[in-house]
C-alpha cells in the first residue's frame, strides 16, 4: 500500500517535470489580456500562435513608449494578438472592396487650395459634441467592413440631437442590410449611407434594427419604421482643415482617415501624430476639436498648445481613450492627419 503522502510526493514530482523548463514571463500578461477581452482560442496550437504575435506586439508598444514619440502611447490593445495584416483586412472597410482585396478610390476628390489660413475667429477654440448630449456610448463594428455605416450614423444621431434635443441610437444594420449601392461588410462610403437614408425617408434605431456585425437580409417592413430623417448632406470642401473646422463646430461630421498602420491598431491613448498614409480605408466620426493645456494630466508628457480633433471610432470602448482618438490638427499637410480632410461629410435637417 502507497501512503498518500508518497503518492502526493510522487505527483508533485510528476507535475514539475511535466512544467516548462522555463515559465514564459509574458504568458500570465497574455492570459490576463485573453480574459480582459474574452478571448477564447481554438486548440493549444492556435493560443501559441497568438501569443507570438502578442509577443512582437508588445516588443512594439514597449520600445515606441520608450521613445517618447510625439506624446501619444501604444497599448496592448484589443487588437494586440493580430498581425497588421489580420488587422487590416478585419477592421476597416471604407469604399467597397474588390476582388483583389483593394479599395477602389472615390469617384472624384475635389482637390481645392489648402484652407489653413482660414479665418477662425468667430468659432469656439473647443468644441466637445459629448459633453452636449450629442454623441452616442462607443460602438463596435466587429470583424465588419462596415465602418462607413457606423460613421455615417453618428454623423446622424449628433445632428438630430443638436436640432430635436433627443439622443437616439440609430441602426447601422440597417444600412448594411439594405443599402445595395454600398456592399455591407464589404465596405461603402458615408455619402451612400445619407443617399440611402435621404431615399428611404428616414433610418431606424438601433433598438429596432439591432447590429449583427454581419450581411444579413434585408428586413424590409423596419424600412418604414423610420426614426430620424435628413433632408441632405454637404461634402465639405476636400483638403481644407479650416472648413471641417467650422463644420465641426456646427456638429459632428464623418471623415475618412488611413487607419491601416500599426499606431492605429496599438493606439493606447494621448494626441496622435502618426506615421500614416492619406490613402483612405476608415470611416470614423469628428465629434470636437480642442488644444492640449500646459501639462494637463500633469505627467510631464504631451506637447502643450497641441491641436487635435476629437474622433470617435467604432472599435468598441476599449480601444483608444475609451473608444475615442485625438488626432493632430493642422499637422502642417492640406489633407490633414492620416486624410483626414478629404473626404468630410455632414448630414443636414
Ligand atoms: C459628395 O461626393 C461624392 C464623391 O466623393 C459624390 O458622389 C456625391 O454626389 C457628393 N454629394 C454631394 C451632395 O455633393
């Protein structure tokens, strides 16, 4: 007869030579994130997989915070086990995708002189559409190219608030589902989206039309159930920073941004100063613009005087400062930030 105690003696003998050799240090941090964004992997193949990219990824984010670049962090955020590959081709989708996995260019960009000089003297030096009641909680478009729905829509609610003095989540489902100009997960433009919703009288909310992050059918009988109508929308004059200024003083307006590069997957927080491209693939929202105070959060970092706009995204309320990005303003390039002023647009009521 073995005496429990040998026996105990015996496992844990069994268990430490079973144990890796060496503990990974960066397993514990992984599992920590994995449940902190319920991240669930297929097999023990696949979790390793992950981990090794959310290895790389956090080599990243640890030497640019080093680095002190320009006064903003990267984070192990919730994008930190893809590949900017993966990354890219899950959560973007501005312009419809073709077969080759591109976007195609918008039909046309009005290129006019560049509007820096503009005259801003009659506008507030900040606006914070949030903090009037205008901007709905942070939404998550999913693994759905479907950006341009969730820009356009907030474009929508700001502006219905702003007029009617109610806040009301709208249905971004609605238009992937059945706006046919535009190809659901696989991308469209906000100019569509108010097209669809100047056509069909109206948008639903998203109470009615609730968002499935996928294409489904269109529920035609909800096409009646209309919430909130627009009677236009305006294309604010491409590659001038001056007139988004003064639209988004008015309310919050749509734009299309590169948001393709590792910053912007890793973005943890503070006044974004790239690097990215002007080749558009988001669609996001500007919802105010401001200036950095003299050390605000008294941390000694950041630039003081720094000019930003407030930009909400729709990768959920983790990503970011709580889902939001403060992007440079008047970063020196007509086009703005990333492209930030090519392709505004508002909707009107
Ligand atoms: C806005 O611009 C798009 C192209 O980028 C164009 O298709 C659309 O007709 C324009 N809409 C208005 C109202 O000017």
């Amino acid at each position: 007869m073995v005496r429990p105690s040998l026996l105990l003696a015996l496992l844990i003998t069994v268990w430490v030579c079973a144990a890796p050799a060496r503990a990974d240090p960066l397993l514990e941090r992984f599992e920590r994130w994995m449940g902190r964004h319920g991240r669930l992997y297929a097999d023990a193949g696949e979790k390793q997989r992950r981990l090794e990219v959310y290895r790389r990824n956090v080599e990243l984010v640890e030497r640019f915070n080093s680095m002190g670049n320009g006064g903003y962090r990267l984070a192990d955020t919730r994008f930190a086990d893809l590949t900017n590959e993966e990354f890219r081709a899950k959560m973007l989708g501005l312009g419809p995708r073709s077969r080759a996995g591109r976007t195609t260019a918008p039909s046309t960009v009005i290129r006019v002189a560049s509007g820096l000089a503009g005259d801003f003297s009659d506008l507030p030096k900040s606006v914070d559409w949030r903090e009037k009641g205008a901007v709905a909680p942070v939404k998550n478009q999913g693994e759905c190219g479907s950006c341009w729905a969730f820009s356009a829509v907030a474009a929508m609610e700001g502006v219905n608030q702003i007029k009617n003095g109610k806040l009301v989540s709208l249905s971004e489902q609605e238009l992937v589902d059945c706006d046919t100009v535009a190809v659901g997960c696989a991308g469209g433009y906000m100019s569509w989206a108010f097209e669809f919703v100047m056509k069909n009288r109206g948008l639903t909310t998203e109470r009615n039309y609730p968002y499935q992050g996928m294409n489904g059918a269109c529920q035609k009988p909800k096409l009646k159930e209309s919430a909130v109508a627009i009677s236009g929308y305006v294309n604010v004059t491409a590659s001038s920073e001056a007139d988004l200024l003064r639209a988004a003083a008015a309310q919050p307006v749509s734009v299309a941004v590169d948001a393709g590069s590792f910053v912007w997957q890793l973005y943890g927080g503070g006044v974004f100063t790239g690097p990215c491209t002007t080749e558009l693939n988001h669609g996001v929202t500007v919802v105010g613009y401001g200036e950095t105070q003299e050390d605000a959060d008294g941390d000694g970092g950041g630039t003081p005087g720094q000019k930003y706009w407030i930009v909400k995204n729709s990768w959920g309320p983790e990503w970011g400062e709580a889902g939001y990005i403060r992007m440079q303003r008047q970063a020196g390039a007509a086009d703005g930030l990333c492209g930030i002023a090519l392709l505004p647009s508002y909707p009107l009521m």
